[in-house]
C-alpha cells in the first residue's frame, strides 16, 4: 500500500490491473468462487478494497496538512499546495 497516494492516480488501467489481481488473489487464498461479493473478500481480511484505501489516505494527507503540518514534509509546508476557499472569496458559510 506503499504509495497508493501517487500509483492510484495514474492511468486508470494500471489501478484497474492491480485490482482486479488482488481480488482474484484474495479469491484464491480464501477458496472462494468467483462469484463472491468483492467487499466480502476484503471484510474477511479487514481490509479495505484500493480504491477506498487510496481515499482515506488522500483524506488522512489533507487532515495532516491541515491540523498538523509538521508532520509532513518541508516540501508540502513551504509551498502553496493547496488554495483554501478563504483564499479565493470572503463568503461565510
């Protein structure tokens, strides 16, 4: 899952190759048909499916950025990496 912040966001065929390699991986240690629900091979396991897994830790990047920027590195601090709506317009919410 090293990563899955960069890889899940190139060609949609490449995290689509991977997935569909997973799940049959996943089919075949658990013995199950291939019928399966994909999200039961993954409950089994506790896992979350690549897809999910790339959103939380999207979500996971911007909380640290938010609330805690020093646990990032410099690169991601020093730069205006993201544009806040503040920045764009002084409407309240």
């Amino acid at each position: 899952m090293y990563g899955v912040e960069i890889y899940a966001n190139t060609k949609p065929s490449h995290l689509d190759k991977l997935m569909k390699l997973n799940n049959k991986l996943l089919k075949i240690l658990q013995c199950k048909p291939i019928t399966t629900p994909i999200r039961e091979l993954y409950k089994t396991y506790n896992t979350l499916v690549i897809t999910d897994h790339h959103k939380q830790q999207l979500l996971l990047f911007v909380h640290k950025f938010i609330h805690r920027p020093e646990l990032l590195p410099e690169i991601f601090i020093n730069t205006k990496f993201f544009t806040f709506n503040d920045e764009i317009h002084k409407y309240l919410y």
